[in-house]
C-alpha cells in the first residue's frame, strides 16, 4: 500500500545546556506551506522550547539545538535557513519533493536556503513522479520511441524493428541522464541538471 505523501516538515527544537547535562529538553515543530519567518523564530526562542518540553528553564542555556528533523537537516539551522525550506516548499506540491531534492543535492548542511535556487526552480518544474520503477522505465521507453519515429503511425518501415530492441540496455543507458530518488513508495525523477 502507498503511504500517503506528507505535507509538512518536522523539526524537534531542543536545548544545547539540557542537553549537555544530559537532559532532553525538546518538542517537535510542525513546518507548512504557510508557516512564517516570525512562527519559526517564536517555535525556536529558547524559553518557548523549555514551556513545551515542560522542563523548568533553570540551566541558564541559551544555544538552540535541533535535535532532530525528518529532511535530513542539520543540527542549528537557524530560523531564516528554516524559512527557506518553507520558501522551497511553496514550489512542490509536497514535502517529500525536498526531500527527493536533498538526497541528491544537499549533502551540506551549512546549505542556507534564504531563497530557492535556480537549481531548486528547474528541478520543481522538471520532476515527475512514478508510482513504481516500473513505470519510469516505460517512461523512458516512451521517450525513446518517440525520439526515434519508432511507433506505429509514424514510421511502419521503422515499426518492426521495436521488437529486436533490448529495453533493458535502451533504459539504462537513459538513466544515465536522469536522476531517480524513492520516498514512500513513491520515484522521483528529473533530468540531470
Ligand atoms: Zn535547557
């Protein structure tokens, strides 16, 4: 079964000094597409942190430290950088489109996000989704009879010939061009970019 795509981040604020004394003072944070700068800093404002995660604030720490998130960010990401996953978000019609990019993209968690990238852009408007690998490879089969005139209206001459084809070898030469990522069940995949 196909688990439903997730329209929302996590991210799990918590305090560096509780955590350094060996005390989990955290809570997770809900991130959509609607989610503003100001929310995001309020959900990191290290008092707010120890009211949610009902921990008294007495260790005097004022380090916020991420201490988990379900995108593979990184541990102090500030709010701005946080902001512009929400920004990246806007251009996908789900989460799982960021996270696709970023198992390929962003190995780098000092990545800053204040703005998508021209990267990010052609990516969103480029990438397809495919409900198994299956179906990808017959998009590419698709693409490759098409490319070549070899389909039944336009070229009968050329049309026999689809037979002698070996797809296995006609499917992974193309992938070669092409990026391919699985997130719930489902494939993402784009062209190189
Ligand atoms: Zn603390």
């Amino acid at each position: 079964m196909k688990l439903q795509t997730k329209d929302y981040l996590e991210i799990c604020p918590g305090c560096l000094a509780c955590y350094n004394q060996g005390r989990l003072t955290f809570y997770w944070f809900r991130l959509n597409k609607e989610t503003t700068l100001k929310q995001i800093e309020a959900a990191l404002d290290i008092e707010e942190i120890h009211k949610r995660a009902k921990t008294p604030y007495a260790c005097g720490g004022d380090e916020v430290h991420i201490q988990d998130n379900d995108f593979n960010g990184g541990e102090y990401m500030t709010a701005k950088e946080i902001y512009g996953y929400v920004k990246l978000l806007r251009l996908v019609p789900s989460f799982d489109y960021v996270r696709a990019f970023k198992e390929i993209y962003l190995m780098n968690d000092e990545f800053e996000w204040f703005e998508a990238s021209d990267m990010f852009k052609r990516f969103a408007e480029d990438v397809m989704t495919f409900d198994s690998d299956r179906e990808f490879n017959t998009h590419l089969e698709d693409i490759f009879t098409e490319t070549h005139g070899i389909n039944d209206d336009q070229n009968p001459l050329l049309n026999p010939l689809i037979n002698y084809i070996q797809w296995d070898a006609v499917v992974r030469d193309m992938k070669m061009d092409w990026e391919e990522v699985e997130i719930s069940g489902t494939t993402y995949a784009w062209r190189k970019l």
